[in-house]
C-alpha cells in the first residue's frame, strides 16, 4: 500500500510530544530509547486498518455506554478527517509518537478532544496491532489471490497454444526427453496453483478478531466481540487472549506461502534465463522486458527475471527472521514483535511485483523451434524410445538394449553426428537390429512424446486432458476467491 510522503506546503501542525502513557515516569526519554523505539517510518501502512478497527472498537464502546453517540459521531468524523490528511500527504509523523496507532489517537484527541482521550479505553496496543496485521494481511491477500488467477490464467493460456511446441525435458540439466512446451508451463500451472491455494490458506489464518484481548489477559469491561467480529467481517474469534497477541502463526503462515512462492517463481526464471540465453535460444523474451548494455551494444539481458531470482532471496530471509524474532520469546507479547513488519511489508511489494512479472514474461515468451529441435538431436532426446522400440519391436532383454544404444550414442559423439544423421554402416556395426527401415520411427520426436500415453503424461491427448484439468481447476479456485470475497461482503453489510 503506497503511503503519500509528506507535501511541503502547509502542513498540519498537530503533533504533541507529550507520551500518551508517560504518568508513570519522571524524566523524558533518551534520544536512543525514542530512535530505536520508533515503529512509524515502517507502520505508517496500516493507517487504514487501523483507522478501520478503531471505528469498530468505537461503536463497540458507545453499545456498551462507555462513550455517547454525540462522542461516537466525533470519533467518526475525527478518523475521516485523519485518513484524508495522510492521504493528501499533510499528515506529519514523528519519532516521538512512536507508531501509527499513537499517531492517530493524538491526532484524533487534539481535533475533537476528551472523547479522543475514551477510546483507547478497552483496548491495549498488543491486541489493536496484531489487529491491524491481520486485516492488514486480509486486505492485500485479496489483490495477490486476484493477481496469481490472472497469473494461472496466462499459463494455462500459453499451454493451450503451445501444445503443439515439443521442447526438451531436462535431468541434471542434461537433455533427457522430449516433451510438449504445454506441459512444460503446465507443470508451473500446478504449482501456482498450490501456492494459491496456500495464500488462500494463509488468509484464513488472519480472519480472526482479537481485539478484546487486551494486553494478554482480556479487559475489564463488558466487551462485545461478537459486535466486533461482524462489524469488521471477520470469521472467528480467537479462543485464548494470551495466544492471540503473542503468537505470529498467521505471519508464519503468509511468509511461508510466499516463500513457497517465490522458490518456484526463481526456478521458472532461473529457466527463462538459461533457455533464452545465446547458448540454448529456446525462448525469446519481448525488448519490454529485457534490457541493455551500458558498454556491450549487443546485449539483451533478461533483468526481469533476474530481479525476481533476487527478490525470492529476500523473501525468504524474511520468512527466516520472523521465526528467528519470535522463537525465543516467552509468552505473550514482548517489544521484539516490533520488528515482525518490516518483513512482512517487504515480502509484500517484492510478491506482488514478482507475480506481474512473472505473468507478463508467460504472456510475452515466445518459443523457438528450430532452435529446440536442434538441441534435441544433439542431445539424443529420443535414446530411450529407441532402447523402448529394442524391447518391444525386437525381444531385446533392456539391460542389451541399454548397452546396444548406450554404444551407438557413443559412436555419434565419436563421428559428430546424431541418431537421425550416423551412417546405416556405423549402426550396422554396433547391432543388426539399428537397420531396420522402422528405426527413424523409433527416434521420432513427436512419436517420443505420444507414447508417453499416461495420465499427467505429455502426450497430445493426455496434454488436452490436463489442459481441461487446469481449466477446472482455475474455475474452482476462481470460484472459492469469489466466495470468500462474497461472503466477505455480506458480513460487512
């Protein structure tokens, strides 16, 4: 979420330095207890969720006669007063305030006065932060669920018009098989769509209300959680007010869904990289996303797909310090948890970036045959057909078989040449069998491919199956990220 920076002109003067828990003590702080205190240069993002659930513990407060509907009515028009002031960027922030929420509540008691002073009451900043993450979390998992449909849709699309593209199938980075393009982008159509299905996960995870939770123990007033759990649209309420504010399962669960993420996106673009590189040539990526040389004029480099193969480290050192932050925490919230957002803010852009990345590099991709059938004759793709075709056309034992063709492929190297292209004498030499007329057929690229007739296999019809699979299941999960947001509405009224 983009956070407007401050404008220049005229800005809104209204910060107070005064601590609003600061009764207790009786000299100011360091100048190193308030830099190293200060969450507001990362927190500032929840402003809306903390806006949102501060409403709703407000009218929670005037049901239970803590506050008046005149009070009510002035916290209301307080916060929509707030909110446009940090989005026209006149809000200011500062150290001494600490974090969002200390922010706004000042703000909010120095626009409309003591009723600003009444509404942290039932609440404490261990239940309204983790609050704010969770809502905060709801929010953007709505846009990245809708951009890894978009994503899913782009493969499933540019398989459906690949299926006829044969392409190599690697083992070690060594050409193995031939295989179909389409089932090549459908293999990351299914794993996409796992991580969508984690992400959905992780959402769930976060749909739960814990105000009310107070600092650990509960409140001591007659809180109305039910009130609150409709009037924010959430699907639960946390069972244990310890464990809502000092557990981070639902950042855990988030980070490990877009690590998850993130491994599979690097390894596609690990592959972007190699096959469209001068060496391979299998794939040419569109002059939109590529770049140049500042020095060398031939250059087109693939920085798309090397930034998210970057990124993906990050996000993944993220998900490594949250579980390292919290792992040695006692029970319950502890001034360490301050530092969970940054990750989480961080792996936020670099997913949702790397998903539109990744999706217009799919959608701009364009295969290179020639290139591709060339590889897969020198790296004698079909080797194993052939040994396939000694067995059941020639009642060859498979061990002979593997040995027989194991030999030719030696030859080949041996004479510079490939099975399509080695002299009838050379074969004739190593087994009688490599002369018969139906050999050309056993080393068939496209035949290769078909007699791979199993289900999850490339063959052409197997290949239609799959594609038909996919189209369901991108209609499922369309229709279960629909429901969600549907019943989402309904509870929002």
């Amino acid at each position: 979420m983009k956070i407007p920076k401050n404008k220049q002109k005229e800005p809104i003067s209204h910060i107070e330095s005064k601590k609003l828990w600061g009764g207790r003590f009786e000299e100011a702080q360091s100048g190193i207890m308030e830099r190293i205190g200060e969450s507001i240069s990362f927190d500032k993002v929840l402003y809306k969720q903390d806006i949102r659930g501060s409403i709703a513990h407000a009218k929670m407060l005037n049901k239970i006669g803590v506050i008046n509907a005149k009070e009510l009515a002035s916290i209301e028009k307080g916060m929509a007063t707030i909110e446009k002031e940090i989005e026209s960027g006149n809000f200011i922030f500062t150290e001494s305030l600490e974090d969002i929420h200390m922010h706004i509540e000042s703000r909010l008691t120095h626009i409309i006065g003591d009723a600003g002073k009444k509404l942290h009451t039932a609440r404490s900043r261990n239940d309204q932060v983790s609050q704010d993450v969770r809502l905060y979390l709801k929010d953007n998992l709505d846009l990245i669920n809708d951009s890894m449909l978009s994503l899913l849709r782009a493969f499933h699309s540019k398989a459906k018009a690949s299926i006829n593209i044969l392409f190599p199938g690697y083992t070690h980075l060594q050409i193995a098989q031939p295989i179909r393009a389409s089932h090549y982008l459908l293999a990351y159509f299914w794993a996409f769509s796992r991580d969508l299905q984690c992400f959905l996960q992780a959402k769930e995870e976060a749909d739960v209300l814990v105000l009310g939770s107070g600092a650990l123990a509960g409140v001591n007033y007659n809180t109305d959680r039910k009130f609150l759990q409709k009037e924010l649209g959430l699907a639960r309420i946390s069972e244990n007010s310890m464990d809502a504010v000092g557990q981070r399962d639902h950042l855990f669960q988030f980070m490990f869904a877009a690590s998850q993420f993130m491994i599979h996106a690097s390894r596609f673009c690990e592959e972007l990289i190699i096959y469209s590189s001068t060496e391979f040539s299998y794939i040419r990526l569109p002059d939109r996303l590529t770049s140049g040389s500042s020095i060398m004029p031939q250059k087109k480099n693939p920085d798309v797909a090397e930034l998210i193969r970057g990124k993906s480290g990050i996000v993944i050192g993220n998900l490594m310090s949250l579980l390292s932050l919290v792992k040695g925490t006692p029970l319950t919230y502890n001034r360490d948890f301050q530092e969970d957002k940054p990750p989480i803010f961080q792996t936020m852009k670099h997913l949702s970036l790397s998903i539109e990345g990744i999706r217009e590099m799919v959608e701009g991709m364009e295969f290179r045959s020639d290139s591709i059938e060339s590889s897969l004759n020198r790296g004698f793709a079909t080797a194993t057909d052939l040994a396939d075709w000694l067995v059941s056309q020639k009642k060859v034992p498979f061990r002979e078989a593997h040995e027989i063709v194991g030999r030719l492929v030696s030859e080949c190297v041996k004479n510079q040449k490939d099975l399509f292209t080695i002299d009838l004498e050379l074969r004739k030499n190593i087994s009688d069998h490599l002369t018969d007329p139906n050999y050309f057929e056993a080393i068939s690229l496209s035949k290769s491919a078909d007699k791979k007739d199993v289900p999850g296999g490339t063959a052409l019809r197997r290949q239609k199956e799959q594609l038909t699979q996919a189209e369901k299941k991108l209609v499922e999960l369309n229709n279960r990220v629909k429901k969600i947001r549907n019943k989402e509405i309904r509870k929002n009224g």
